[in-house]
C-alpha cells in the first residue's frame, strides 16, 4: 500500500512506526487518571466506530454480495433471500487483505479497549 500513497502520507507513516506506541505511553503513566480517562474515553469511541463500520459492511457489502449470488445461483427472489439472510454473518466473505471479512472486523472492534477494562 506504501508504494501506492502520496509521499507526504508514506513520510508519515515511517515517521509514526518509529516513535513508541500511545498505549505503551498511556500504560508507563498509569498515575495520570486525565491521561487514563482521555485514553479510555477514546478507545470507547473507537470501539463503537467499528461496530458501525461492521454495521455498514454487512449492509452495503455482505448483504447484497449474498443477494447477488444465492439468488442468482438459486433462482431465489431477493425477498424471500433477504429473509433467509436474517442471521448470516457473511463470515467467509473475504476483504481486501483476504482475510475473512466480517471475523477480522469483529476481531479488531474486541481489541480495542482501554486501559481500565484491562487492570
């Protein structure tokens, strides 16, 4: 992806892998409970970014993916298709990295959580 971004992003990029982590920062100062609150406060607000992002996917990506081929292979009407796709998670759908699309949302959305929900 590197050799695809604009110099400036991909300067960024090298710069920011350098420097050490904010949860390592955050965790060395523990006895800052602004620094805990704001940290936590954030990775609440992440964590409910990516729950959306799943939401979004599995709309404007899964679902009509779904539709698209079991109706086709099927000869299913797309109503009687989106009722039977009611609890389908689209797990083996794969994203651009070809890991399997939903599971690794899922997985980077339990990830992220803050310092407090850890001690």
């Amino acid at each position: 992806m590197r050799l695809y971004i604009p110099t400036k992003h991909r300067e960024f990029l090298r710069i920011a892998s350098k420097l050490p982590s904010l949860r390592t920062f955050v965790a060395e100062n523990q006895s800052n409970a602004d620094l805990i609150q704001a940290y936590d406060s954030c990775m609440k607000q992440l964590r409910s970014w990516r729950s959306k992002h799943i939401a979004v996917v599995s709309k404007y990506i899964v679902r009509p993916a779904r539709l698209a081929t079991h109706g086709a292979q099927n000869g299913i009407s797309e109503k009687k298709e989106e009722r039977s796709l009611e609890d389908d998670k689209g797990e083996e759908l794969q994203g651009t990295g070809g890991s399997a699309l939903i599971p690794f949302l899922r997985q980077a959305r339990d990830e992220t959580i803050g310092l407090q929900s850890r001690v």
